[in-house]
C-alpha cells in the first residue's frame, strides 16, 4: 500500500474513530459520576494562553478533597462569546469527582450527555462514510508509458484486412514494349 494511502486512511478514519472513543469515554464518565460522584468546589490557580492555538486558553484549578489532599486539573476555554467572561485567577469552580478514584472528575456543566454522543456518533459515521466512498472512487495511477516505439504499434489483429500494398504504376515507353 503507498504511503499516500496509508496516510489518508490514518487521517479520515483513525483520526474520526479515535474522536468518538474519546466521545464515549466522557459519557462513559458522565454516567459514573451522575451516580456516584461528589461536588467539590474549586480554585483557578492559572491561566494561559496555549501553545497550540493562540484562541484557546488553557485553565487550570485545583479543589481540596474531604482528607485535604489537593487535586489538579485543567480545561481548554475558548473564545468567550458575547457577553460571557474569561476565568481569571481566583475564580471558583464546581467540580463532580469520583469517590474512589477523584482524578476521574469533570466540572460542572461540562457532561457529555447522550443527545451529544448519538449526534457525534451519527456525524462521524456520515463522515468516515463519505471518506471511504471517495477513496474508493479515486482514480487510480496507470503505469507509466515505456519510452521508444513498441512493436504492438506495428502488429495487427487477424480482424483487420490485410494492408494494401503499393502499386507502382506508370506510363511504359514505347521501347521498352518492343
């Protein structure tokens, strides 16, 4: 298989099917935490911009459990829409955690619920679909031409009449007829 291809099946159905594991796993997480989370409230200690997008910016908090002990954890915050603001330092947050395991935690309103996975779900089917469907119908490379003249050009098929040969017709002189 030539790299092209390997790299385009990598791209339009890995990528796709290893976003929608991550969409599972998080309503998988919701569900744990519906039923046998915690609240908690927490802090932004930091804020900054990200690396990758200079758009996003990257929020990190802590919260306290019952035992004093400190979790971390961060969230990526987007553009702020109208009227909404930026967390800044200090901020509180709310957060559901996990009683046996609080590094499993989300913050409050942020639940993948399960309208936003069946939608995902649906739009990366359609879309992994209409990838494998394009590939299919690409169009394939031919062979290269050989350089110089072939004989194919030369033969002939025994359906064809045979070629006609020249004739060579002229005027006789009258000596030669004597």
């Amino acid at each position: 298989m030539p790299m092209n291809a390997v790299l385009m099946v990598v791209l339009l159905i890995g990528a796709p099917l290893v976003m929608m594991v991550q969409l599972l796993i998080q309503h998988q997480l919701t569900l744990a935490l519906r039923e046998h989370g915690l609240h908690a409230r927490g802090e932004v200690v930091r804020s900054r911009r990200s690396w990758l997008n200079a758009r996003h910016r990257i929020v990190e908090y802590v919260f306290h459990l019952p035992d004093g002990s400190e979790i971390h954890g961060e969230y990526k915050e987007h553009r702020p829409g109208f009227g909404s603001q930026r967390a800044s330092e200090g901020d509180s947050v709310e957060v559901l955690y996990h009683p046996d395991n609080p590094h499993r935690h989300q913050r409050v309103g942020t639940e993948v619920g399960l309208f936003a996975v069946l939608t995902g779900v649906f739009g990366l089917v359609v879309f992994m679909s209409l990838a494998i469907i394009v590939m299919m119908n690409a169009p394939s490379k031919k062979a290269p031409a050989p350089h110089g003249s072939t004989p194919s050009g030369r033969l002939r098929t025994y359906d064809e009449p045979p070629p006609r040969s020249k004739r060579v017709t002229g005027s006789l002189n009258r000596t030669d007829a004597y």
